[in-house]
C-alpha cells in the first residue's frame, strides 16, 4: 500500500475512533449532568413558585384583614343588627363597595349555622364560600373551592369569625392568581391547600385530571412535608415538595426518563455535528496528506523516468524548505551519478575489455557494446538462459573446467581457472581471461557479479609457442637458461591482463663442490638431476622451472596468492633433505638455499627480477644456509 493511502487510512481511523470516544464520554457526562441539571430545575421551580404563593396568600390575608377591620363590618358583626337596619344597610353597602372597587369578589357574613345574614358580589359565589369556609376554614386561613367539577368555579375564600357572626370574602373567582404562579411549569405541577383541595392549571404540560393521580402518589409525602423543599421518587416519578409557612404545598413532579431526554436530544445533536466535524476533517486531512506527500512523489516520478532511460529528468526545485533542500541534494546526486556512469561507459567503450554483468534478483546478463566487435551471438533476451556466457562456444578442452566455474559463479564465487579458449565472430577460437567480482547485499547474499573478458589470446598463443619451441637442459630435463629467462618476460606480459603475482625462486645447492670431490662427477650430476625432479614434483602444473647455470635453479611460480611461494620451498627443502640412493649405493641428503621474489607489477625487466630473487638467496647463504627467505619487489 502507499505511503499516501495508509496515511489516509489512520487519519480516518483516528477521526472516527476520536469521535466515537468523544461521543461516549459526552453522552456520559451529558446524562449525568442534564439529570442533576434537571432535578435541580425542579427543585428551585418549586422553591421559587412556593416563595410566589406564599407573598401570594400574604396579600389575600392582609387584604381580609383590612376588609374585616372595617368600622361598618366591624359594627354589624358586633352587634344584633340585621340587613334591614342602619348598621346592616351601611354594612351591605361598604360590601357592595368592597366587591365592586377591590379585589374581592364576594363578601358574605353569616352565623353559626351557616344562615348568610349579609351578601355581596356573586350569590352562588357567596354561597359557596359560605359553605367551604364554614366546614373547612379555620380563621384568617385561605382554602381553595374545588367543589365544582367547572374549573372556572374554582375559588379562593378566607374567613374569620367577628363577634356574633362569621365572615368570608371570595378571591380569585376562577383561581386566576394561583395559576399565574404555576403558568411557566413543566410535568404536572399542583398546589395542595391545608384541607386537602387540589388546585392546578391547564397551562402546564401535565393534565389536570392527572392531578388527583399524582396527589394520591405522594399524599404522605405531602403530608409529612416540613416547610423546606424536600425531594421523593416513587416509581418512575420524581417530585420536589415545597410546604410554606400557610400550611400550603406545592408539588413539581415529573417521570425520571423525562430528565435524561434532553441530553438525548443534545446528544443526537452533539453527534451530527461531531460526525460533520469528522467529514471536515478528513477531507482537510486528504488535503494535507497529498500536499505533504507530492513532493516524494515527485522525486519517485523522476526516479522512475531516469530508470527508464531519460538521464536528463530532474527534480523542480518546488521552495526553500525542506523538501527543496531535498530535491536539490536529490538532483545533484543524480548529475555526479551520470556524470560518473557516462565516463564509466565512455572508458569501457574506449577499452578493448568487454564489461558483462550478472544480476541475480531478476537472472540477467548484460555485455557492453564493444562485445559484439568480438563476438558474433545476438541474445533475445537478457535473461541468463539466452545469455552468450551460457550460450559461448567453448574449446572442448576447456568445457568442462568452464561449466564447473559457471556453476561456482551462480553461487557468488570468482572464476577459479579463468582463462578458457572462445570462438570469436571469426569461428577462431581465442584465449579470454575473466575476472568476476561478487556484489553481496547486507546479510552475505550474493545480488550480483561484475565481470570483465580480456582477450589475452596474443600473449598466451606466444607462451605456448615458447612452451613448444623451449630448449630443455639436457641433464636435468627443466628448461634451460634461455628459455626460463623467456618464460618469465612472457609472464611480465601476462601480469598486467591476469591482475594478479607471481613468484621467483632462486635455488641454489649448498656445497655442491663436495658431492663432485667427495664421490664423482657422476655423483654430482645426481644430484642435479635429483634436485630437478623434487622441484619439478612440487610445482606441478602451477608453474616453470629451469637450470639457470651450474648448480642454480629458477622456478617461476604462477598466481602467487593462491600457491604460496613458502610452502612450495618447503617441500622442496623437505624432499631434497630426505635424499636419495645413489649409483655409488650411498644414501645422500642434499641442502639448498633458496631465495624469493614477489612480482606484482611490470615495471621491472627479468634480469632485474632474477637478481632479486638472487640476492635473497645469498642473504640466507649468509644466515647458514638450506632456508628460504623473502625479497618482495
């Protein structure tokens, strides 16, 4: 996945995951809170409607009080006056007065019995209040009248007993006052005078009918009620009870479901405008992410046509930040690379050596161009089963050395024997050196090798031709002088194309005069010939040896850093040691000192070389002989 999808992807993860925990946490704290909100609402609701009866009731008191303290009033309830008298008609009048200028609506007196001796205002009225006070009123004390079924006949009466006579005054004709105090309530909240007469409004979001349902509900809590707000829950419903100072209560009640559906609906809104917040968010995240990420795709962009051939493909230069400090860095890099690779390619295409190179992560070969100058084979591909390494015409001498060193090449080893016979685009077969080198990735693996052909046919086409025509000693059977001196200048040619060193033992055979004075010549040459052979035994195939004079020896000894020149002195100085049986029947043991010269370059002449090798040889002449020691050139 790109960079740019999976950063997409966690923003939206995190929005949502954000928003889902924002939401939650929210809801918590929202039904917690709006419960405890709500229930406080109610709470100071009924505290404040029972602060609004209670100056309520004050003033329908102290109005009574003033009616009743009236000198007409006064005197006739005093007295055994009745309507038709003075004080009656006086009385009667100051009640016509009363009803018709103040906020009574009815004034009636009347006796013990219940017989309205005076009557002012609306008569059923009057009636009515005459009835309630004298059963339920206690003096000075207002008492609604819900003894109607007609809301409009509901009443507010307060009485008192004067003298002879009690009196009553109706307020509130159609409970007008009482209901302005409940007027701005929600749920069902009711008013519950000191006789136990319901009065409600229809104003509220509760019925009225329900009113009688609520008041059986909490009637002992009602009752039991002090004159502070107190909080009961009985089932689903909560109430807060308000008392006051008149014996009147106030009950604001409402279900326990109804305090948690406000932060439902808030929180129905909360999260609408989270989940938009969240689609902005996003959105503006996308942004972001491509504006943040279109620099690296630019770089990739370039990468990718630079791959394709278009060396000339640069990163623009999009500002003086962080990604223009890149995109230069980026750029400047790219110009040393094809710089570097368009000289790399202008060297090989100068030299006669042919660049191959061998990818293992996608198996395939490529040559440089000056290959098919040599060689006459055309891929079809550059996959390695095409390939000319696989597909080379190989001298059948060399086939079987050369498919063993293919196969240790697909493991990541160098060529071992590398040099082989090739037919070139002539049909001839020419001599090549291949030198490899493996390229390993951090952990060893091989990942590729880079190889270089060298056409060496020339030098190697005279060594052979020099091996052909060699003149041999004809007592030792080694090269002689003239020949040893040509194979080595062959090899100073060879050294520059192989890359790699070889060696020049100086052998010299100590005292060998006494093996001629002690036994005979012909013991002597024994000796020659025995020395020649040990040393022929120990190089092998690895390199040449030749009789340089007298008793001196010369070997040669190809790639020195895989067949070391002191081992090969060892086992010479070992052999020679163990002696042979003469022809005279004595056994002899033969010394040498040997000299060594490390030859890595072409810079010297053969001549020079040889003396180096001499002059070692000398030195351990010196340190006591049969030894061998080092010069390096």
């Amino acid at each position: 996945m790109k960079v740019r999808n999976i950063l997409i992807v966690i923003t939206g993860v995190l929005l949502v995951v954000s928003i889902v925990l924002f939401s939650v946490f929210l809801g918590i704290q929202l039904n917690s809170t709006s419960a405890t909100l709500y229930e406080s609402y109610l709470s100071d609701m009924s505290k404040g409607q029972a602060a609004s009866l209670d100056l309520y009731l004050g003033e329908v008191v102290n109005s009574f009080k003033a009616v009743t303290e009236l000198p007409a009033i006064e005197k006739f309830t005093s007295g055994s006056y009745n309507a038709t008298s003075a004080q009656g008609k006086a009385a009667q009048e100051l009640a016509d007065t009363l009803v018709a200028t103040s906020a009574a609506k009815s004034v009636v007196i009347y006796d013990d019995e219940g017989t309205i001796v005076l009557a002012a205002g609306i008569p059923e009225n009057a009636v009515d209040a005459a009835s309630v006070c004298n059963t339920k009123a206690q003096d000075y004390q207002p008492v609604a009248n819900t003894a109607g079924t007609d809301n409009a006949k509901y009443t507010l009466s307060v009485k008192a007993a004067i003298g002879k006579y009690n009196v009553a005054v109706v307020y509130d004709q159609e409970a007008t006052g009482l209901r302005a105090i409940l007027r701005n309530s929600n749920g069902l909240v009711f008013i519950v005078d000191p006789a136990g007469s319901i009065v409600t409004t229809q104003t509220v979001v509760g019925s009225i009918d329900n009113a009688p349902q609520q008041y059986a509900v909490f009637q002992n809590a009602i009752a039991g009620a002090g004159s502070a707000t107190t909080r009961h829950t009985t089932s689903d419903s909560l109430a807060y009870i308000t008392k006051n100072v008149n014996g009147w209560t106030i009950t604001a009640t409402n279900q326990l479901s109804a305090a948690t559906s406000g932060a439902t609906a808030a929180m129905g809104t909360v999260i609408a405008i989270a989940v938009t917040l969240c689609v902005v968010f996003f959105i503006l995240g996308i942004i972001l992410i491509f504006a943040v990420t279109k620099p690296f795709y630019k770089i990739s962009d370039t990468l990718v046509k630079i791959s394709r051939g278009d060396h000339d493909a640069r990163v623009d230069i999009m500002s003086r930040n962080e990604y223009g400090d890149i995109a230069r860095v980026f750029n400047d890099i790219m110009d040393t690379i094809i710089v570097s690779e368009s000289r790399y390619r202008t060297i090989i295409e100068m030299s006669d050596n042919i660049i191959f190179e061998w990818n293992f992560q996608n198996n395939e070969v490529t040559f440089s161009n000056n290959f098919n100058k040599k060689f006459s084979y055309r891929a079809p591909s550059d996959h390695f089963a095409d390939s000319f390494l696989l597909k080379c015409k190989v001298h059948p001498e060399d086939a079987d050395r050369y498919k063993s060193d293919l196969e240790k090449l697909a493991k990541g080893e160098n060529f071992k024997h590398n040099e082989y016979r090739w037919k070139n685009i002539y049909g001839d077969y020419i001599w090549v050196l291949i030198r490899t080198a493996t390229i390993n990735d951090k952990e060893g693996n091989p990942i590729k090798v880079v190889g270089v052909i060298v056409d060496i046919d020339r030098a190697k086409k005279s060594e052979n031709m020099l091996t052909a025509r060699a003149s041999f000693d004809s007592l030792t059977g080694v090269y002689n002088r003239e020949t040893i001196e040509s194979a080595i200048n062959n090899e100073i040619e060879l050294i520059g194309v192989r890359k790699n060193q070889f060696a020049i033992l100086f052998v010299d055979i100590d005292d060998f005069k006494f093996y001629n004075d002690q036994y005979s010549h012909a013991t002597g040459d024994q000796v020659l010939r025995f020395t020649a052979t040990t040393i022929k035994n120990a190089i092998g195939e690895n390199g040449l040896a030749g009789r340089y004079g007298g008793d001196e020896f010369i070997i040669c000894l190809k790639n020195a850093e895989e067949n070391d020149p002191a081992l090969i002195a060892e086992s010479i100085l070992n052999t020679l040691k163990d002696g042979f049986d003469s022809d005279s029947g004595d056994h002899l043991s033969v010394n040498v000192s040997i000299g060594i010269s490390i030859i890595s370059d072409n810079s010297k002449r053969v001549d020079e070389i040889i003396g180096q090798a001499d002059d070692a040889m000398y030195k351990i002449k010196k340190a006591g002989k049969s030894n061998y020691g080092f010069l390096q050139s």
